[in-house]
C-alpha cells in the first residue's frame, strides 16, 4: 500500500491509500521528493485541460482522467527499496509506487538530493535553448522568475556569455532575481533583444517578449495555456520586423538536434549540469506530503506564497 495525492474536482485535493499495481520484475520504490509543477499542474487540477489535449498531458503511471478525479505527477526522486539505489522517474505525487525498470534512471550514490527532482524541468530549459539557438554575444529577456525562468537564466548564464535580463513583475521574486546577481527590467521600454524567452503564462508577457525584439528576433514560448484562449497582436512589428515566435517543450527532442541528442544522453547532460551548478539554490519551498492536499487548494486559488520552485518532501 502507499499514499497518493487526487485531485478529486475542481476545487478539492485529498491524499488516500492507494494498492501498488504489481507487474513482472517490478521494482518497489519509496518515494523521497518530487517536483511542482505549478503552472501545469494548477491547471490539471482546476480540470482546465481541453479535451484535444488530453492525449498529449498524459504522464506514465498516472490514474483517473483529467476530467477529474485524477492522479497526477511529475518529476519523483526515490529510493529502490530492495538495492537502496537512488532513482529518478516520472510518476505523480505518491509515496510508494511499482515501476518498470525502463522507467527508471539510477543517479549515482553521491547524486546531491533533492537537487535531483529537477532532472525535468532542467530537460525542459536545455529544450528551449536548443529552439532558441543561444549564442555568445546574445541580448537575451526571461519573463518570469518562475521554476522554468530561474533555471533557465542560470543555465544560459553558466553556458553563455550573453548580455541577459529577467522581466518580473512580482516584488518578491524581482528581489531574488536581484539577489541572485542577474540584472532585471525596471523601464521597459528601453530595451530591444536578439532572443526572449517567455515562461510566464500571461499573453502581456509574451506580446512584451514579441514586442522587444529586434529585427528578425526569435521568441520561444515556454507557457502552457491549456484550453485558454489568449490575445495577441501580430501587426505592426511583428511582421515588418520578420520576427519569429516559437513553440518550446519537453517531450521531443528538437529535430535540427536529433542527429546528435536523443533522451538518454539529454538527460545524461542534464545531471551532469546539477552536479556542476549551484541549482539548488532555487528550490525555495518543501512541502510535506501530508500537507499536499492543502497546498494544491492554494496553487488552484493562486495563494501558495512566494517561491520559485517547489518540492513535495515524503
């Protein structure tokens, strides 16, 4: 037996006893940590995932529907129960759980933990740095200090010398952004990029990351807006600028890439950037298990605090 998070509707998220599903030379892992993914995962249990959608959100492992209820994760870090090796998968929120060996990374002994639960998200930055084509000598905006924005500056900063700025509109995470050493937009209309990012999942962010572009500037869009439909406005710079805007996201490999990176050694570099880089750093907020039901009411409402990256904690 093990404990599972449920989202159980709209408003309601209730952790409950949960069998573990046997299978041929499944291996038992206990669970340690595993990420939030705050901005999906609000909208996952808010049930705000359209129904052409579905197929593409569905995660392993994962119970119920998104029509709700439904049992839903991301990044786990674990232990094998039977040989103590630390393992990463991807699986929802739950303390015990049955895997496929095919499904699991074995880290190594040392791997520093929990920094290991941002094995996917960090797959997701090395995504989008792909799509943008980085590149010495860049200007480069991140909107949003969120768990995707943070690790993205610091990825792009320790790989790249660039000329980079953090557009962030909450007073809290600005203040980190500051604390952190990078240089963040305080007049914004000063400020013209080769490359933005944005990861906020508010369409004024991405028509400033549209709008602040150069000539021939290219925009990658990190945010997932499920079924919401948003506004924006493509004339004027847009088109007489030629300027680009690309869609970012984890679950392919991007195809001008393929002849050298498959997921495997993605990920391979992947952990060999946590082992180098201070990433840790980030991770703000753990919350334990127990109280996970409570925290996803909050993340639903919009009032889980000020963080940037959160962590369940078993």
């Amino acid at each position: 037996m093990g404990k599972a998070l449920w989202h159980i509707n709209s408003q309601k998220s209730k952790l409950k006893e949960i069998d573990l599903v046997q299978m041929e030379n499944g291996i038992e892992i206990r669970s340690l940590y595993s990420l939030v993914s705050t901005g999906t995962e609000a909208l996952i249990a808010k049930g705000q995932v359209g129904m052409k959608f579905m197929e593409h959100m569905t995660v392993p492992y994962m119970r119920g529907d998104f029509n709700l209820p439904i049992l839903y994760g991301y990044s786990l870090i674990g232990q094998n129960v039977k040989t103590g090796e630390y393992v990463h998968c991807m699986h929802p929120h739950q303390s015990h759980c049955i895997l496929s060996k095919k499904d699991i990374t074995v880290l190594a002994h040392d791997f520093p933990l929990p920094k290991a639960a941002l094995i996917s998200n960090l797959e997701t930055v090395v995504n989008a740095i792909w799509d943008g084509e980085v590149k010495n000598g860049d200007s480069i905006l991140i909107a949003g200090f969120g768990n995707i924005g943070c690790l993205l500056a610091e990825t792009i900063s320790q790989l790249f010398k660039v000329d980079l700025y953090i557009l962030e509109k909450n007073p809290w995470r600005k203040q980190r952004a500051l604390q952190f050493g990078f240089k963040v937009i305080e007049d914004e209309s000063n400020f013209l990029f080769d490359l933005s990012f944005d990861t906020t999942s508010s369409s004024i962010a991405l028509q400033f990351c549209i709008d602040q572009l150069k000539d021939e500037g290219t925009c990658i869009n990190l945010s997932w807006y499920g079924d919401r439909k948003i506004e924006l406005h493509l004339g004027g710079s847009f088109h007489y600028g030629r300027k680009k805007l690309i869609s970012s996201q984890v679950s392919k490999i991007p195809l001008k890439m393929q002849d050298k990176w498959n997921y495997t050694n993605r990920k391979k570099w992947v952990m060999d950037l946590l082992i180098q880089y201070p990433y840790e750093k980030y991770i703000t907020t753990f919350i334990p298990f127990k109280s996970a039901p409570t925290f996803y009411e909050q993340l639903r409402k919009g009032e889980q605090g000020e963080g940037l990256i959160w962590c369940l904690k078993y």
